[in-house]
C-alpha cells in the first residue's frame, strides 16, 4: 500500500520486544499531546482467532497493522503515534518461522516514521497469552537495535520506569514540533 499522508504529519513509532511497555507509553504520548495512537493489531486479531496462529495469521497481522497506520495517518494532521510496525511483524517472523516474506521486508524499507522508540527490557515481564520469550528480551532486543541500523531508521532507545520513558519521548517528540 502507497503511503500517502500530510507533509506536516510527524509519525512515532514505538517498537521492541514484547512486555516493554510499549503499548503504554503509546497511549501516554497520545494522551499527552491529545492525538491518536494507532494499537497493536495482532492483540486483536489472535484474540479472535479459534485456533493456534500460523505464519499466514503474522501475513494477515501485517496487513492490518500497515491499514491502520495509513487510515490513522489521515485522520490526523499533526502527529500519530504507533504501537508497533513492520520492525516488530519482521522480527516475529523471523524469531518464529526462521525467515520473513519478502513483501514484508519490501513494505518495512519503504515504511517511514521520524522516530523510533525502541523499548528497552529494564521493567518486569508480564504475563499474558499472547507473550512468548520471557526469558529471550535482551537478545530480541538486539535483534531490534540491529534491524533499525541496517535500515538507517532514527531511534532513541527508551528505559527507565513509566514516567522517565514518557520524558524521554517526549523530549524527542517536542524537537520534531
């Protein structure tokens, strides 16, 4: 899908490995400067399913994530932030199945946000259904870290408690204002 969005619109992305806290500094940035954040599409789409995911269902999660970044994208004039992208769809795939389709990696070096907040796992891991690699954080974090390099991708890694992240972050954001 062509990307098509306003010039003047700053697009975040918060990325990295599960239980980082990215959903919630997600909604606390949009909160913050009353705009809207575009969730994570696999929560919702595996909570639907009635059946173990497969690697069509992570093709399918792709897809929806890429529809709802672009149709959030023309909702808002100023600044969208996103609970994850094509970074996290690759990383999946590749972590799960031991590759990605090459659409996938076509559509990730095309993606385009002015920041990336990579989450970094300095808070408690938290249980739910959906989480896989408790113990795998700080190499899935790697693996993040070099994916963002390679694609030359703008990052700022994101630690601390909930409030130091949203400093952080905003502190980025208000150079981009």
């Amino acid at each position: 899908m062509e990307e098509v969005y306003s010039k003047s619109l700053i697009k975040i992305a918060v990325t990295g490995p599960e239980s980082t806290g990215k959903t919630t500094l997600a909604e606390s940035l949009a909160a913050k400067y009353h705009t809207l954040w575009v969730p994570e599409y696999a929560r919702k789409y595996i909570d639907n399913l009635d059946h173990p995911y497969q690697k069509e269902d992570v093709e399918k999660i792709a897809r929806g994530q890429i529809k709802n970044i672009y149709e959030s994208s023309q909702k808002v004039d100023k600044l969208l932030i996103c609970d994850t992208e094509l970074v996290v769809i690759k990383i999946w795939m590749e972590v799960r199945y031991g590759n990605c389709p090459d659409w996938i990696i076509n559509e990730l070096e095309k993606q385009f946000f002015h920041i990336y907040f990579l989450c970094y796992p300095d808070i408690p891991w938290v249980y739910d259904k959906q989480r896989e690699h408790p113990h795998l954080r700080e190499y899935l974090f790697e693996l993040y870290e070099k994916e963002l390099q390679k694609n030359n991708f703008n990052y700022v890694i994101i630690k601390g408690n909930k409030e130091e992240r949203l400093l952080k972050a905003a502190k980025e954001i208000n150079k981009l204002l």
